[in-house]
C-alpha cells in the first residue's frame, strides 16, 4: 500500500495545529508512520487527497462563510467525497455543515450531505447548562467502523464536546451515536464515505487517538 | 452522561511555572509543558495557563508555551491573563489554546466579550469573575468584582456583571473568590452557588480548596460543572485520581478513563 495523503482543510476556522498533530500521532500508533497530513487551503490538494477531514469552530454562518470564501474548495470536497469516494470525516461544526441547514442566529445552508437541521440543544432538565461543554459517553446507535474497538456506553471512554447546537439526521440510520444531556443529542453521524463527530477527537485522549487512527484506516 | 471536570491550574510567569510542581518526577519542574503532560497523564479533565508575565512585550514565551503543549497533549486547554483585544485572542487560538479566560478587559469593556464571542464562538470564551464578598454580617449576601489581583474594587455586583457578560456571549464562567484565594478554607460556595444560579452557562468553581471535601462541595452546594485547583495537586498533597475517586465516592460523576 502506498502512502497515503490527509488533507485538514484549512479555512481560517481556529487552530487546526492540534487536530493535525493528533492525526500525526495517531498515524504513528497505528503503525501508518508515512501517512502524510497536511493543512492545506488548496483545493487542488482536498480534491486529489486519499483521505478529507473538516474541522470547524465558532457560529455556524461564520465556517460556511468562510469555506466559501477558499475558491473552490466545496467543489473539491464534494469531488473528493462523492465522485472519488474517499473517506470524509467532518468535525465539531465541520460536521454540522454536513446538514442540510443551521439554524445558529440566522438560516444558513449546509452541504445537505446528511440531510437534517442544526438547531439548538434543548435539555428536558432545565439545571442542565448550555453549552454541552465536557466529558460525555457514546451510546451507540449502530455498529461503525470509526468506534471499532472502543469502549462505549455507560462504562465506556469518554468524548470532549463544547456546543450550543446538534444537527438532528432526518433519516436515523444516518446517527451512528449519541449522548445522552437531558435527551440524546447526536454525537456521531455516516453515510457511505461520509462521517462526522459533534465531540473533538484531537481533545478526547484516548477515546480520540483511537478514533482518529481508524479513520485512518478506514475503507468504506 | 456529562462528567464533572477537574481543572488544574498552573500560574505561567515568563514561560516558567510559578514555584514549580512539586509532587511531579519532572527533569524540569519549571517548564509548564512538562507539568502539562503530567496532569494529562494523570488525568485531568482540562488544564488552565493563568499568564501573570508583567510585561507585554514578553508574550512570546507563552505562546511557544501553549503550542509546544497542545502538541503534547490531547486535551482541552484554557489560556488566560493579559487579554486586551480580539488579536490577542486570535493569536492563543492560534497557538493551540482551545479557550481563552477574559478577565479585566470584560469588566472594563463588556461589549468585548460580545465581539470575541461573535468572532471565535461562545465556546471559546471564558469570562473569569474575581469577586470579594462586601455585604456584612447580617446584611443581604452581597459580592463585587474586584480586578488587579483582588487590590482593586470596581464597584460592580458580581451576579449583576454574571449575567451581563452571559448575555454577551460568554461560553462559561471561572468564578474565583479573592476572599478564600490562598487560603485553603473551602470555595466560597455562596458565590458560586449565586452565580450558577444566575447564569445558563457552566460555572468553574475557583479559590481557596484545601482539601477534597471542598471539590465535592464546589459541585454539589455550588453548583458548578467543573472544580478547579492549584496547589492541592502541585504541591502533591492530592492526586488528580485521588480527586476523582473522592468525588465519585461521594456521588459525583467523574471520568475515570485512565
């Protein structure tokens, strides 16, 4: 097998440094010590990349905004992830933009790629804070290869989650996982090549790495 | 479920750890990112860089401080002390801090928190509350913000500037009590159990732990979401697992990956 190549796509969406050193340790983990990551703005490169990841943080409106502003680069993902079939991975907001909307102080389109709405997270118990910021547990919706063999449930390894809003799949087979805040709020979601976690894997230690290195992995 | 967070807290001065950490095996006890690794080691929930570097102009140090730990470890971390402007903000994101603590600038100017917020995100936006209590004995509980170190009164009621800043898009709160600061007598569980119930957002207890019982206390009488400390864990009096094991022992629910 040949090297591979990892495209972070950077949009100017907060520090991308930490994702691409989690991505690098867990290729050295996994024994995969010639992947080669890299942050890239280039659409040429995401288009032509083995593997495409999209991180994001902050408002919803302000990452679309800014994705649209790389000449291109939606061309080369939805290239990269649906004509060349290579394995996606959206993160935190960069999996947010996978819907079809976001409803964050104003409407804005999503990539529709897992259609359903990003709206706010509303828990039944009212002493429960947003944002769902902290530790939190997976349950499991259905079995993915991303979770493989990770400790979920209740006594399982935990994720690092910090947002305001969810995106709810309109076709639950969409929902790999969940966790569960006053209700189930969606934490993983895939279809086909296409996946994306609410929580941060480059923040979620163990449970991260390990997730991470089976994206990297991943044959979908 | 979501876990309650234990924080450890490391006073940063010219990129060297203030006093050192003591209970660590470190080659360098000094060098932050090697206090870092520890605690990510040990496990730690979060970490949180209080930058007390007089001058500005020696800010580089930091930063090289907070990239070389984010490198390092895989965890959230928290950068505050000296933040003035919406660059300034940017430039420790940059670095690889995951949230920034905003302390005299949002008092000075709360409409400062609204444009980091509408910037970088709520998620990212700490506002760090100092408050000394003012009321006295018999009188309606009652506390003020105080800035520089606890020296300087504002004026300005704590709950009142709680909700101010939440409303301007404060993501969470680090509320330190300048009265039980140093004094290992226990938070002031009064203030925190005030402010958290004032606010939406999650409160980070802060100030004045000496021992676990407070942690607990900090949680369950304060309502906060995370308890953060100093040095009960650098001075090796606690381990963060022992923490942990105290506070799940007493009902909590903690993160017990490791």
């Amino acid at each position: 097998m040949s090297a591979e190549t990892v495209a972070i796509i950077d949009y100017g969406s907060g520090n991308l440094h930490s994702a691409a050193k989690a991505f690098e340790r867990a290729a050295r983990e996994a024994g995969l010590d010639e992947t080669r990551i890299v942050l890239t703005s280039e659409a040429d490169t995401v288009a032509q990349a083995d593997r495409v990841v999209l991180p994001g943080v902050g408002a919803y409106a302000d990452c679309r905004r800014g994705l649209d502003a790389v000449p291109c680069m939606v061309e080369a993902m939805t290239h990269a992830a649906h004509v060349r079939g290579r394995p996606f991975l959206g993160i935190c907001v960069g999996m947010q933009l996978l819907a079809t909307r976001g409803l964050e102080h104003e409407t804005t389109a999503g990539l529709g790629w897992i259609p359903g709405d990003v709206g706010p997270i509303q828990p039944t118990d009212p002493g429960l804070k947003v944002p769902h910021m902290g530790w939190n547990t997976l349950a499991i919706d259905r079995p993915h290869a991303l979770l493989g063999d990770i400790p979920t449930g209740d006594g399982g390894l935990h994720a690092y989650f910090v947002h305001s809003y969810a995106l709810s799949p309109e076709r639950m087979e969409d929902r790999v996982a969940h966790s569960d805040y006053g209700g189930a709020v969606t934490a993983m979601v895939a279809r086909d090549n296409v996946a994306g976690t609410q929580f941060h894997p480059e923040k979620s230690q163990r449970l991260g790495l390990a997730l991470l290195a089976n994206f990297l992995r991943w044959r979908p | 479920m979501l876990k309650t967070r234990i924080i450890p807290c490391l006073d940063v001065k010219d990129g060297r750890v203030v006093k050192g950490v003591q209970f660590l095996e470190l080659r360098d006890a000094g060098d932050p990112v090697e206090a870092a690794k520890a605690y990510d080691a040990a496990g730690a929930d979060e970490l949180c860089f209080l930058d007390i570097t007089a001058s500005h102009e020696d800010r580089g140090t930091l930063l090289d401080v907070v990239s070389r730990t984010a490198e390092a470890c895989f965890m959230p971390l928290t950068v505050g002390g000296g933040i003035r402007t919406v660059a300034d903000i940017r430039t420790l994101l940059l670095a690889g801090a995951d949230k920034v603590s905003i302390n005299t600038a949002a008092v000075n100017d709360p409409d400062f928190v609204a444009r980091g917020a509408e910037k970088f995100g709520s998620q990212c936006i700490v506002v760090a509350i100092d408050a000394k209590r003012t009321s006295g004995p018999g009188e309606a509980l009652e506390w003020q913000i105080f800035t520089h170190g606890g020296r300087k009164p504002t004026g300005i009621d704590a709950i009142a500037f709680a909700r101010t800043v939440t409303a301007r898009g404060a993501g969470e709160l680090l509320v330190t009590s300048m009265d039980r600061d140093g004094m290992r007598s226990g938070y002031d569980i009064g203030l925190t159990r005030a402010i958290s119930d004032a606010v939406s957002v999650p409160v980070i207890a802060s100030g004045g732990v000496g021992g676990l019982d407070d942690l607990v206390a900090g949680v369950r009488e304060g309502g906060a979401s995370a308890v953060l400390a100093a040095s009960i864990f650098h001075f090796g009096q606690h381990t963060v697992s022992e923490a942990k094991a105290h506070m799940a022992a007493a009902g909590l629910s903690m993160r017990l990956d490791l």
